[in-house]
C-alpha cells in the first residue's frame, strides 16, 4: 500500500507553476499539518506596499491543501469549496509562514485552518478552507452512474 512521502510531495509541490510564479515554498507536510514560507517581494505588494490580500488568500489555500493531502488517501482527489481570509496586520518586507492544519476530515469534505505569521512570528493573518473530496474508486466498486449505468445498477444495451 502506498503511503505519503513528504520529501516527494514537497518537490512536486514546489515545482508547480502557481507555486512557482507566486514565490511560495512547502517547507513541511504531514499528519495533517503544512508550513508554507513566502519571500515578500515588490510584485506581490498592492499599492499601498504591504503584501497583497491575494497572496495571503492563495497561502490559506495552499497550506490548508497541503496539510489535507498529509491525511487523505492518495487515490483521491480535492479541490476548494470555499476559502476565507481576515487580515490583522500589514506587512511590507521579509517572509511569512502559512501553518495550515486539518481541523475535520470527512469523506467527502475537509475543514482546515491557517494562521499567517511575520517574520517575528506574530499572526497577521487567519483563515480557514474547505475541500470537498472526491474519492477515486475501482471500476468494481464505483456506483452505477459513474458507469454510464441507467437503473438501479443494470447496464443498458
């Protein structure tokens, strides 16, 4: 049975273009908790000069994904219902570290949570998401209607 390898996912997270182009990096994954660094830099500042409320939001996305990946089994798949972001402090320079945590795993739908910390380590920021999980299932077990099925189950001709 296959089991999470977090030095493998780390990389394949890391390489992603998003992740990439927003300059942010995995730095940890497993049993449900993440930590996700981003180097604050003149692109991603709005126009007051502090970092983008996008950033932030695209970081208690990430690191609340990450964290849910650690947990779930790996045949299946995720993807966001919903991400909410408050905003306690500006910040204009340095890092910030996004540590995401599982708060509910469900079988269909995950609920997870993230503070955003300062170079200090203060929060300037929180927020939480929510996956919903599609499980990815053999053909031998999947319900009629992923079979192209008609009927309680009986293929039709």
């Amino acid at each position: 049975m296959k089991v999470f390898d977090e030095e493998f996912y780390k990389t394949r997270v890391n390489t992603f273009p998003f992740i990439r182009l927003m300059g942010l990096k995995l730095l940890s994954s497993g049993g449900g908790r993440s930590v996700m660094e981003c180097r604050i830099r003149p692109i991603l500042k709005n126009s007051f000069g502090t970092l983008h409320g996008g950033v932030m939001g695209a970081l208690v996305d990430t690191s609340v994904a990450t964290a849910l990946r650690s947990v779930m089994p790996l045949s299946s798949k995720m993807t966001t219902v919903e991400y909410k972001v408050n905003f306690l402090k500006p910040v204009t320079e340095g890092t910030v570290t996004a540590h995401g945590n599982i708060l509910r795993l469900g079988k269909t739908i995950a609920v997870g949570s993230t503070e955003i910390r300062d170079r200090e380590g203060e929060v300037v920021a929180f927020g939480s998401a929510t996956f919903y999980i599609m499980n990815v299932r053999s053909p031998e077990t999947a319900p009629a209607i992923m079979e192209g099925k008609k009927g309680r189950g009986r293929k039709h001709g």
